[in-house]
C-alpha cells in the first residue's frame, strides 16, 4: 500500500474522530450548489491587500541603511528580491492551478513530497512565522500614530511601552475578529490605494530630484558593501544582497495568498495562477514606484535624511515626513499618517484572521494538533493573537528580516522543490500509478491546468535563491548578530524532533494496545492519538 494511500486514510479516520466531512485531500474541491463564488478581481485584492501591509513605507530606512555606505544602491538586492517572487509566483499558481482547493501550502506539500512530515513542519514553522508579520504590522501602524498624536510619540519612547501598545492592538484586534471582515479589507484597501496614488503622483510631479536617486560616490569603494572584498563579512557583498532581499522578500509577502482559499473562487484553476502572477508583477512594480518617488523628492541621506531620523531619533514615518515635505502642511501631514496607520492596521487584522485559519485547517485535515481546530478554530484565532502581542515587544527591524528567515524553507523552497519531484514522477510514469484515488482519477480528467515554462530552471532559480537568503541571514557564530539564522534552524530542527515523538508515542500505544508490531507501512501515518490532544 503507498504512503499516500495510507495518509488518506488516516486523514478519514481523523476526520471520523472529528465528525466532519473530508478534506480537499482526496476528493473535488467544489463547494455547495448555490454558494456565490468570487472572481480574479477580488482574488486580485486579496493578495494586494496583504501585500501592501507594512511595505515601503516602513521598509525603506531600513533597506538603505543595510548597505555600507547607505544609500539607493541597495535597491538592487531589493529588485534581486522581487525577480525571485516574480518566479515563485509561477510556482504557487502551478500549485493552485493543479490542486485549486483551499488549503494552500500543507496539501501542495503533503501531494507533492508524500510526506506528512512536510506538512506539519510547515504549520510548525508558520504558527511563529504568521504572528512575527502581524506583530510587525502592529508596530508599523504605531510608528504612524506616533507622528499624528505627540503624547504617544514621547509615551512610546520607552520600548516597553512602545511594545504594550502594539500588544494592545493585537489584543483589540482579536477581538474584533467576529465583526465585519469584509467592510474592514475593503476599507483598508481603498485607503491603500488612495495612499500609494497620492505618493507616486506628488513624488514624479511635485519635488522630483534626479540627485536624490544617485548613490555615494564610495558605494563600490573598498569597505564597501559592493566592493569584492571581504565578501564573507558581516557587511560585504555576500550578507548585504541578502539582507536587502530578506526586506524585498517581507514586502512582497501575500501574491499568494489566494492559494489558501481556493474553493471560494469560481474556476479555480484559471484564476489563480492569474491572481499570483499579477499580484507578484503589478505590486512589485509598484513599490519600485513608491521607493522612487520617495527617495526623489525626500532627503535620505545627511544627519536630517529620514535614514538617521529613523535611525537615531526613531522617526520612523517616512510616509508622514514626505507628505508634510510636498505639500508643505504638518496638518495634512497627520491626516495622511493617520490614513497609513489605518491601512496597516486593517491590513494587519485581515492577517490576523487569515493566518488563524492555517492551523486550525491542518489540525482539522489531521495534519496538527487537534487542540487548534476546537472550538470552531477560535483557540487558533486567539494563540495566533496572543503570540503576535508578545513579538510587539522585539524590534521592528528584527521582526521584519525575522519574517523572511522563518518561512524560507520549509515553504517557499520546500514548495519549489515539491513541483520538481511531481514533474519527474510525472515524465517516469510514477505519479498515477500511485497516490491517492481519487486525485489519480482527478489527474487523467484534468490536464488542463496552467504549467510555469522552462521546467525546471524556475524551480532550481526559486530554490537556490530562498536557500541563499536563508544562509545570510544574521547569525551569532560567525558575526554575533541577532541568532536569526540559528533561530531558523533551531525551529526547524524542533519540529522534526517533535513529530520523530509523535511518531514514536504512536507506535508504542499501537503496539502496546494491539500486542503486536504496527503492520507495514503505518510508522510513517501521523499519530492521531497523539495529535489529537
């Protein structure tokens, strides 16, 4: 018997346990007749929604200043990054072309490398990836209210403070998440577009400097970050474009996230893969704008430059200081950092209330604990939010290269690496002679679904080039830095030991229950009796 066959059948006896239907492992994922299906415009928003978040307009006094000398030269790592999205959306709307359920990164791994132990490392390393992006929105809308309302500006001085506000909102969030989700998205993208409209039309058309765009003349210099020196270290070449694309990499987060609910769009295996590209393409192109507009009209460099204001005096706001600098009004200027602060706070609850979902689907798939899906998910709802209240307290800029680090293997490579092995199986003849019923029928009736080109370069691009901004994240060993690095692996080495135990607990109650050894085949099920606790 496979390994697929017995996953889906242990994945019926899990859902028996929790008397629900199956899950869009093994049959068609359509939805009830009559149910109001959405189409690319809204799967479009979706992920434009989640994409624009925090983005540029926190982002960018970082990005400047992880290069030695600062300056607009490290918008080359930045378009390094969005070329390596750009590529993984081709893998993600493959993916959901292919499987057009909901469900998202834990079915694609569980299909694509027949492992559970895929799955469950992906939630595991997500149950702490998801809440540090929600935490860093959190904070990001703070820094915005900082500027609009002086008293919180000299209260948020002490860090401790800073991160008790940003648990609050956490906290109000969550509590907020049984009201009107869909009125609050669309509010927060409608004030998103008004924002990033306003920027790029005043930043080409009002206060546009050519000399602002140009980098240090030692920006290649030795000691530099771009010179071919001393490549290895903690600022050459090698751990500057990774740093710079881990902060390309957080912007450009959500061109995807139509592939977790994909049973709620009508032809599925149409819109989206059209909804990935376009999202990774259009949104990306974008935030080029913004960063372009900005940096020609607002000065960055100098002890005035909002790099050291963001850097020395925690002036972080760039958006409120270019509005105040094009139109010349601090009135105005609130207003418009109030408006952002609006937008990432909206855009940080639809995260909120969409990364809760993940969870508790895999605990409800028998792919997780069982302790999330109780409780109609609402405990999944509020561990994601209490965690993302206790991240409020780390720093902004550790949060957001945080983000980046967690997520890089164990779902963007993994996923790469997954749609290779399904195309090699499938030139071998190895994927429909085996695997689950009826996703083999499903193969040989639907082969119409939309493939990336050039197999397998974009799956080798995708996976060599998350791995390396992996590798280069900041590290304690070599350069005592922030253990992000360590961090990572250290997650991931957890959730492997933690389902190696599962799996050893399962065999010795069978075994012990049973009087006798687990027949063949069942050490690799997920241990439902230890799952579900």
């Amino acid at each position: 018997m496979s390994e697929f066959k017995e996953v889906d059948e242990l994945t019926e006896e899990v859902c028996s346990r929790l008397e629900i239907s199956s899950p869009t492992l093994s049959r068609d994922s359509t939805s009830s007749e009559g149910e109001k299906k959405l189409g690319l415009l809204e799967g479009y928003c979706l992920n434009a929604i989640n994409m624009f978040g925090t983005g540029p307009l926190i982002t960018l006094p970082f990005l400047l200043r992880a290069c030695r000398p600062q300056g607009p030269q490290a918008l080359i790592g930045y378009a390094c990054a969005v070329l390596l999205c750009f590529i993984d959306s081709w893998i993600w709307a493959e993916l959901g072309s292919r499987f057009p359920g909901s469900g998202g990164s834990q079915h694609y791994l569980l299909r694509a490398l027949n492992s559970p132990r895929a799955s469950f490392l992906f939630v595991w390393q997500f149950i702490l990836a998801g809440p540090l992006e929600v935490a860093s929105g959190f904070i990001g809308s703070i820094e915005y209210l900082r500027y609009t309302l002086p008293i919180l500006r000299r209260a948020s001085k002490n860090k401790f403070i800073h991160g008790l506000i940003g648990a609050g909102f956490a906290t109000i969030a969550s509590s907020l998440v049984r009201y009107e989700l869909s009125k609050t998205t669309l509010c927060a993208a409608a004030i998103s577009l008004a924002v990033i409209v306003f920027i790029i039309i005043t930043g080409f058309t009002i206060r546009f400097k050519w000399t602002n765009l140009k980098a240090p003349g030692d920006w290649h210099s030795p000691g530099s970050s771009f010179s071919t020196e001393s490549l290895f270290a903690s600022h050459g070449l090698i751990f500057t474009l990774g740093r710079t694309m881990r902060i390309g990499i957080y912007d450009m987060t959500g061109y995807f996230d139509i592939n977790f609910i994909g049973d709620t769009f009508k032809n599925p295996k149409r819109i989206i893969p059209l909804a990935c590209i376009l999202s990774a393409a259009t949104i990306g192109l974008v935030y080029f704008a913004v960063y372009i507009a900005v940096l020609a009209a607002l000065p960055w460099d100098g002890n005035n430059g909002f790099v050291a204001r963001c850097s020395r005096r925690d002036q972080c706001y760039v958006g409120a200081l270019f509005a105040e600098k094009v139109t010349s009004s601090n009135l105005f200027a609130r207003v418009f950092a109030l408006l952002v602060a609006l937008t990432i706070f909206g855009s940080s609850f639809a995260l909120l209330v969409g990364y809760a979902t993940i969870p508790a689907a895999a605990a409800k798939d028998g792919l997780f604990f069982s302790w999330f899906a109780k409780d109609d998910g609402t405990r999944s709802l509020y561990f994601i939010g209490a965690l993302s209240a206790a991240l409020c307290f780390i720093d902004l800029e550790i949060l957001i290269e945080a983000v980046a680090t967690t997520r890089l293997l164990a779902q963007f490579a993994a996923q790469a690496f997954g749609l290779w092995l399904i195309k090699y199986n499938e030139t071998n003849n190895t994927t429909i002679d085996q695997g689950i019923p009826s996703l083999k029928k499903n193969h040989q009736n639907n082969q119409h679904f939309w493939r990336i080109p050039a197999h397998p370069l974009p799956e080798i691009f995708v996976i060599l080039g998350f791995s390396f901004v992996f590798i280069t994240s900041p590290n304690y060993i070599f350069h005592r830095q922030v253990p992000l690095l360590e961090s990572g692996i250290l997650v991931l080495l957890s959730g492997l030991v933690v389902f190696s135990v599962t799996k050893s607990q399962c065999r010795s109650s069978r075994s012990t229950n049973n009087n006798s050894l687990p027949a063949a085949g069942e050490e690799n099920k997920i241990c439902v009796d230890t799952m579900h606790i």
